[in-house]
C-alpha cells in the first residue's frame, strides 16, 4: 500500500464506506452547528450581559433572540446553498 503524502485529502475511492458517508454529511453537520452556535452565544451573551450591569433578564432575551435569529438565518442560508450545489 502507498503512503499518502502528509496534508494531502484521500479520494473518495480510497475511503472506507463510514468515512464517505461521514463526508455526505459533514454540510449538514455544519449547518446544525451554526443554528445551535448563534443560540448558545446569544444566551451567554446575555447571560453575563445581565450579568453585568444588572438589567434583569431584557439582555438575556434580547440577545437570545438574536442569536437564535443569526443561528436559523444561517442554518437556512446552508440549506439554500447545499439544495443548489445538490441540482
């Protein structure tokens, strides 16, 4: 068996059948992970927004919303960018 050289992706052809599907999936992945993400930074962020300067909880709600916002305004754009790419 040849090496492959360091930094160098193998092909689709030399992956075992978890790695090709773990590779279909990777887009979908990234894109649950930007909706989760610009959740979980809203609600920290206002979290210690509140924190902070003692607001109550209007940091913490307005920020929540805008993040999730920001995560599902992402999830949806990579959904719309992989339904192209799959055409």
């Amino acid at each position: 068996m040849a090496e492959k050289e360091p930094g160098k992706e193998p092909k689709d052809g030399e992956l075992s059948e978890t790695a090709r599907q773990m590779r279909a999936a990777e887009p979908y992945i990234a894109a649950v992970w930007k909706l989760v993400g610009g959740a979980v930074v809203g609600v920290l962020g206002g979290y210690f927004l509140d924190k902070g300067l003692g607001t109550g909880p209007w940091g913490l709600l307005g920020l929540s919303l805008v993040g999730i916002s920001a995560g599902f305004y992402g999830f949806l754009h990579e959904m719309a960018r992989l339904g192209k790419r799959k055409r």
